[in-house]
C-alpha cells in the first residue's frame, strides 16, 4: 500500500485535477472490490493511498460515488457512440452498437459499475436521474441506427424505431445481469440480440461479417 499523505499540496501528484483522477480511480476500484453497499470512506482511502481526510477534501462518500457513477455512464456511452459512428452502413452501425453494449464476462469492470449502482436508484432521486439519462442514451443511439437503416433502405420495421430501441435496451439490461452473474456468456447474449434484430428488423447482424468494413472515411466522403 502506498504511503498515506494529506495530498493537498499544490504540484504533487501532477496538480488537483491529477488527484482527483487518481481518486476516481480509487472509489471504483473500491466500489468493484467491496461493492456499493458496504463501501466505507475507510476503502476510498485505503485505496488511494491517502487518509480518510484527503478524501473528504474533494467530498464526502455520496457525492464521489455519484461523480464516479457519473463519469462510468459518460464512457460507457461515448465507447458505444463512437463504434456505431465508425461506419456509415446502418447494418454495420447495428452490429457495432449490439457488439459494444453487452460485457465481456463477470469481471467487465464497466458495466459492473453501472450494476453496482442501480440498486440506490430505488430509492435515491439523484441516482434515478442518472440512470435514466443512460437508458434515453442508449435508446437514442439504437432509435438513430433503425431511423437510418429504414431510410437507406436495410431495415422494414415491425414497430416504431424508438419502441425497437427501447426493447433492446430493457434487452441488454437483462441479460447483463446473467453475464455478471456468469449464467450466460457473451456470445449466448449478442445472438439473442442478433435474433430481436432479425425479427423487428428483417436483417439479422450476424450476417454482416463478409460485408466488409464500412467504416466511415475520415474525410468525409462516401
């Protein structure tokens, strides 16, 4: 363990904003190592290497777990944003977003801490606020993919874009859970994502690996 320091000199440790970053670090691994509930200020510390005290500097428990909750929706989201963005094709948008949304196995440190946290959103407005701006961002990257896959001509919608996206996004959420538990692997999940798609779609992603890549060109153009 490293050793413990007040760190709130000015220039150690790269700055406030460097500590700070360093703590965030520190609240998730404590959250992923103790979980939410019995997350004490005590494990914060301990893993940062500092006292109870230096945490309190930049706030207490409540609000360094709400900031890193927040800070694990915002890369959660901007990883899958910026996978569906990589290809024009909304074929391939769709394999890339089903692809990015769903964990890799028991240990996917990210989504963990999505999960570690929605249990407080029963009962904590703050929380549920968050937890609902993930989900409308989510749908709404979902609802854009079927809008485009509709107008380029891919896709023949059963139902309205936004009600498919919803019923993958209460989809992966579901299933989530059976992954972190380890009743289901990854690939169990996207195939049953991959058979939602092919029937409120008609295009099953799963057949988009010899399409070739897609990707958008870095230019611009088509």
């Amino acid at each position: 363990m490293a050793a413990k320091s007040g760190g709130t000199r000015k220039g150690a440790g790269g700055g406030r904003e460097a500590r700070r970053a360093a703590l965030a670090e520190a609240v998730q691994r404590a959250l992923l190592t103790r979980g939410l509930e019995g997350l004490r200020l005590r494990d914060v510390a301990d893993e940062a290497g500092v006292t109870p005290a230096a945490v309190l500097y930049y706030g207490d428990l409540d609000a360094l777990v709400h900031e890193t909750y927040q800070q694990a929706i915002t890369r959660y989201s901007q990883d899958r944003e910026a996978a569906a963005d990589g290809f024009d094709d909304a074929r391939l948008k769709l394999r890339a977003c089903i692809d990015k949304g769903v964990a890799a196995g028991p240990d996917d440190a990210l989504t963990r801490l999505l999960f570690e946290y929605w249990p407080r959103c029963l009962r904590d407005a703050r929380a549920a606020a968050l937890d609902s701006a993930l989900t409308e961002r989510q749908i709404a990257v979902y609802a854009e993919i079927l809008t485009l896959g509709r107008a380029q001509g891919h896709f023949v919608l059963q139902d309205p874009p936004r009600l498919i996206a919803a019923n993958f996004v209460a989809m992966e959420d579901g299933y989530q859970m059976e992954v972190l538990a380890g009743r289901r692997v990854r690939a169990e999940v996207i195939a049953a994502l991959h058979a939602y798609a092919r029937a409120a779609t008609g295009h099953d992603p799963g057949a988009d690996t010899g399409r070739g890549s897609g990707r958008r060109d870095p230019e611009g153009t088509a």
